[in-house]
C-alpha cells in the first residue's frame, strides 16, 4: 500500500467518486436539453422527415459533425477562453462541466436522430391521417415509439461523458480520473491507479444495468412478449 493510497483514504476516493458521477450526470443531463431537440430537428427536416427543410439539415449536420470530429482533449483547450467568459474560470469542476456539454451535445444529438429515425414509417403515416400536426406527431409518435432505443443512447451518451471526465485533471477538475492521471501516475501509485479503475467500472455497470432495465420496462414488444408468456402458462 502506497503512501498517496493511505494519503487519500475512504474519503478521498469517495470524493473522487462523487465528482466523477455528479459532473458526468449534470454534463449529459445538460447535453441532452441541447442535443435532444436538436436530434428531433436532425430528424425532421431531413429527406423523407415529417417536415423536410434540407438547408436546415444541412447546416445543423455541419455543426454537428465539426464538433464531433475534434477529439476531446483539443477541443477542452480550445475552449478554456470560452469557460473563463461563460462560468467565470477555466480551470476546476465548473470549467469542465462546461466543456463536458459542449463536447456532449453534437454526441447526443447524432444518437437522438439515429434513434427517431428508427421509429416505423406506418405510424407515423398513421398519425398524419387522422390529421396530426408536425408537434403532434414528434411528441406522441416518435418520441414514445423511440423511447426504448432513446434510453438506451443515454447510457451509451453518459458512458462516453464519464470518460472524457477522465481528463478533469488537466484543467485542476477533480474525479476519479483526476486523482489516478494527475496524482497516482507521477507517484507510480499503482494501487490508487488500479482502484480508481475498478471504482469507475463499477460505476459504468451500475449506469449500463439501471439503462438495459428502463429500456426493457419501456420496450411494448418486451412487455407483449411477456404478456403472451402469462397467458400461455396459464393456459398450458
């Protein structure tokens, strides 16, 4: 046991912990009032969408694609002037919340469109005969019928997020990552290294079972294939 792993104790990695999940939820919680209209919107106005308007789509996928083309750690630099007029500082938690969303919303928004675009063409023809307007239909239609597979981008989404919070650490954030890159590693501390790894998996597996259980409660072919099962065995 080293002496940065006594140093740290319960408390530290329990603080670290805390950070770790407090800025991935608030960054994708953020991120997604962003990039969830935004995917809709991605959606909508495509070729074939409910209200096409291609020189909309054209330029929303351009801003989106430029922001997902840049790796996580340049775009973190580039915007450090931009978190020192937004939040006020370009260094701590706050800094990296900021950068987290801006990071995280074009992400979201590709996973929101893929997601309603899954949604069967057959009902929304459906809803547009009974005279359902282009509102109607998105908060009805697609966002009900997607909610499985929306759910299941979400914890793709935070998965993602809770990774880039890894380089907190850079920018004098804290977290998990923070304490194994910018305090274990230059110690050699292999403990804390391999401690702040297992925390972090098991923070994933908890995200990625509480995700695969909603999605599982909201699919309608889960619930009917086990309604099905009911009444066969008490049938049979």
């Amino acid at each position: 046991m080293t002496k940065l792993f006594v140093q740290l104790g319960f408390e530290g990695f329990a603080l670290g912990a805390f950070e770790t999940v407090y800025m991935t939820i608030l960054s994708t919680a953020a991120a997604y009032l962003i990039g969830l209209p935004l995917g809709i919107i991605l959606c909508v106005t495509d070729r074939g969408g409910i209200k096409p308007c291609v020189p909309l789509n054209r330029v929303l996928s351009l801003i989106v694609n430029i922001f997902r083309s840049i790796p996580f750690i340049i775009l973190m630099v580039a915007l450090i002037p931009a978190a020192r007029v937004i939040v006020g500082t370009s260094i701590g938690n706050a800094a990296m919340i900021f950068m987290l969303i801006v990071a995280a919303a074009p992400y979201v928004a590709r996973m929101v469109e893929s997601s309603v675009k899954e949604v069967d063409k057959g009902v929304i023809e459906a809803a547009r005969s009974m005279g359902a307007g282009t509102f109607s239909i998105i908060w009805k239609v697609l966002l009900p019928e997607a909610k499985p597979s929306l759910i299941v981008g979400a914890v793709i989404s935070t998965v993602t997020v809770l990774g880039y919070s890894a380089m907190a650490g850079t920018i004098a954030g804290g977290g998990l990552g923070s304490i194994a890159v910018t305090e274990a590693r230059p110690s050699n501390a292999q403990d804390v290294i391999w401690l702040c790894v297992a925390l972090i998996v098991i923070i994933v597996q908890v995200i990625q079972e509480l995700g695969m259980f909603l999605a599982k409660q909201t699919d309608k072919r889960v619930r009917k294939n086990k309604k099905i099962k009911e009444v066969k065995e008490k049938v049979s």
